[in-house]
C-alpha cells in the first residue's frame, strides 16, 4: 500500500467521521444513543480483555498445581526410597550385631589364644599377632577385657552399617 492510497483511505475516513458527526449533531436523541453505542463497545472490550486475563490466570493457576503436585509426589517417592534404605541398614545392622558374638569369639580366638605347643619349625617363619594367655608385658594390652572387644566390635557394625547406607543414598 502506497502512500497515496493510505493518504486517500484515511481522508476517505476523515469524511465519514465528519459525516458521523453531522447526522448524530441533528438531534439529542441521536447523540445518546451514539454515546451508548461507543459506550456498549468500549463495554465489550473491557469484557473480552477481562475474559482474557482471567484465561490467564487460570492456565497459570493450573500449571503451578501441577507442579506441586509433581513435587508432592517427588517427595513422597524420594521419603520411600530412604525410608527403604533406612529399614534395609537396621536390618542388615541387626543382622550383624546378632552375629557378633560368633565374629568376637572367633576374633578372640584367632588373637588372644597361643596354640598350646608352638612348632619350633613354624616359630622361625610364622609371627602370630597374638595376645599372650598370661600377663603381658604391655599394661595396655593387659586391661582390654572382653567386654571392651564388644564395645568395639558393635560401634565397628554400627559404622560399617552407616558407611554402607551413606554409599546407598546415591544410585
């Protein structure tokens, strides 16, 4: 569209609105319902930008919706999944604890008891690191009574539960 034919359509528009004004100038009647026309159309557009903004507002509404519950749900499955780790290590720790006196009594036995009768050829290459039966020369080593070896062996399950359901957390 050439600036002439828009200069021409909008003088062609300019007449009309002369002529608009004109007839709706003939009578008071005339000029009322005009206003009530232009105040009817001015009416639906505020009413169409409404219905827009309100359109809006529940699309927006309903997103944010679905995404707390999306989050809900990621929170609940991610509380069952640890949930599940957690009941998993009480019970693997449990299971330990309660084969814990078998592992201590096997620990005692394999490092605190000196076979009766070392074998002279043994003794030469073999160095057991053993606690002997009788006093030894070390107080330290002579105060660790079983009970202490308990105390160490349930804290070394309790840790070795926690370190394995700390790995677990990450798939």
């Amino acid at each position: 569209m050439g600036l002439n034919t828009l200069f021409l359509s909008m003088e062609g528009a300019l007449r009309w609105l002369r002529g608009l004004a004109r007839w709706l100038d003939g009578s008071a009647l005339r000029l009322w319902a005009g206003l009530a026309l232009v105040a009817l159309g001015v009416a639906g557009w505020q009413y169409h930008r409404a219905a827009h903004w309100a359109a809006a507002a529940h699309a927006t509404q309903s997103a944010w919706d679905a995404e707390r519950k999306a989050a809900a749900a990621a929170k609940t499955a991610a509380e069952a999944r640890y949930r599940s780790l957690a009941d998993d290590a009480d019970a693997r720790h449990a299971a330990a604890l309660a084969q814990g006196d078998a592992r201590l009594a096997a620990y005692i036995a394999a490092h605190r008891l000196r076979p009766s009768a070392p074998d002279p050829a043994r003794a030469a290459t073999d160095h057991p690191a053993a606690i002997p039966e009788g006093p030894a020369a070390n107080p330290v080593l002579a105060s660790i009574t079983e009970a202490d070896l308990k105390i160490c062996d349930a804290n070394y399950v309790y840790a070795q539960a926690a370190h394995d359901w700390a790995n677990g957390l990450n798939p």
